[in-house]
C-alpha cells in the first residue's frame, strides 16, 4: 500500500522508525485528481503483535528469482520481477 511521508504519523521524523514488516492501521483514500488510485491515510505504527493474522495453510514453494523487481512506481498495477517455481523440477 502506498502512503506519502506526510500522511504518517510524526511526519518525515517518523519515517526512520519504519521497517519493512512493521504493524500499521491506516485509513485508505483516493489520490490524484481522477482518484483512480488508492494510498493510506493517517498512517499510525501499532506495537508488534496487535494485528493477528490468519495461518496460511499454503505450502511454501521454493524458486529463483529470474528478473528482479527494478522500480517501484506507485502508479503501476503489477511490477515486472519474475520467479521460477522449482515444483516438479529434480532437488
């Protein structure tokens, strides 16, 4: 989900306490002038472990990474990165 520094609790003095993975409640808006697309508003770090997540009940699949994730645009639908499943290959 995308969010501006500025839609952050703290502002940019609270962008270096994030981390990838961190537990966050938010509030989701639409942005740009056709609002066309979604970003999260009012963006608020939670202490880690409030938020308790349905087990997944998928086994892992393993793979290789063939052509990595080269930019983020916000704009974008899908990213181009690309990975190759190992199933039913010999280990």
């Amino acid at each position: 989900m995308f969010f501006n520094y500025s839609n952050l609790e703290g502002g940019s003095a609270g962008v270096e306490k994030m981390e990838v993975g961190m537990e966050v409640e938010y509030n989701l808006g639409a942005r740009g002038s056709a609002g066309g697309h979604m970003a999260a508003e009012n963006v608020r770090p939670l202490p880690k472990g409030t938020l308790s997540l349905p087990p997944c009940n998928l086994p892992p699949i393993e793979g290789v990474v063939l052509r990595p994730l080269r930019c983020v645009n916000p704009e974008q639908l899908e990213y181009p990165g690309l990975i190759q499943s190992n199933e039913g290959k010999p280990q």
